[in-house]
C-alpha cells in the first residue's frame, strides 16, 4: 500500500486515484508562507517565480525555463515499488510542459517535488491548485538486474532475440 502524508503548513489538495487511472495525481499548494519560502528556495537556479494577483496566485515559467515546486506531499511505499512521474496530456499537449525528474525511490522521505520544463517559446503560468503531475506506481524486481563482465560481447548477445538493430542510436537503425 502507498501512503502519503501532507506535511503541515501546505494547503495542497489531497492526491487522488479517480476509478480507471493508472496512477495518482498530485497538485500544486495553495500559497502559504511555507509553500511560497520553499518554493523561492528551490527555484534560487532556476528563473521560475510566484506572483500574487487581485486574480489569483500563479507560478510562471519562463520560455525554456524549468521550476521545481514542492507538492507538500510524503511518501511511503514498500521497498518493491517506486513512484514514476509521468506528463498529464492536457498539461503537456496543451501547456507544452514536460516533467523532469521522475522517480520517487521508497526509500525517500523528503518532500516530493514536481520537476517540470516550459519547451515553449512563451512563459506559461500555471495557478496554485491546479492538477499537474501523475505519479504511476512501478514494481522493482531486484531479480531483474544482471550484470556480466567476464564475458566477450559476442557470448553477451549470443541469445539475444534481436538482431535488426544496430550501436547508433537515437534513431540510427534503418538508415
């Protein structure tokens, strides 16, 4: 079972798993002091930045720019199981944001933070409260890792099911 806990001083609404998604979504706090002096902390690299309007309060990312902003949200998940983020399609395909850092190892127990990169030509701005990142739970099997170094290449790809793919990379094969 995964749990969360919101840490006190952030006004963020609980994650939530709707019926049929494959994760849980988590959202931006509502400004509170804690929320707006971690927020400025974690940006000091970064040029994101919070505003305070008579309409709101929103988070701004500039063109290319990146913001990291603490979801007030803990963790804890069994030692088998880590936290994936993936994009919303309705924030990537129509804000144009992508998600950074990805992964919520369950032995972290730190706030989580919603890594995300602006690939427009615009600033976009993103209003406290809003749904912005999902988070899909991943079976880690410690099984499922070899590593071989007393071997030739030739003995490492001997069974190797594959062999219509080449050493290019980035989309080399079939040139």
């Amino acid at each position: 079972m995964i749990k969360f806990f919101i840490e006190p001083g952030y006004d963020v609404k609980k994650p939530e798993r709707e019926y049929g998604n494959a994760g849980c979504d988590l959202f931006i706090p509502n400004y509170t002091d804690i929320f707006g002096a971690a927020f400025a902390e974690k940006n000091q690299p970064q040029n994101a930045y919070m505003e305070r309007r008579a309409n709101g309060d929103f988070i701004v990312i500039p063109a290319h720019g990146r913001a990291n902003i603490p979801s007030g949200v803990r963790s804890r998940i069994p030692a088998d199981i880590a936290l994936e983020a993936q994009n919303k399609s309705g924030v990537a395909t129509k804000l144009g944001l992508v998600y950074g850092a990805a992964t919520v190892d369950s032995s972290y127990k730190g706030i989580i933070h919603m890594s995300v990169i602006n690939t427009t030509n615009s600033s976009v701005e993103l209003p406290l409260g809003m749904k912005l990142v999902q988070f899909i739970p991943r079976v880690i099997d410690p099984n499922d890792i070899a590593v071989y170094d007393n071997i030739t290449l030739e003995e490492f790809y001997a069974d190797f099911e594959f062999d219509n793919r080449g050493e290019g990379a980035f989309g080399s094969t079939g040139i």
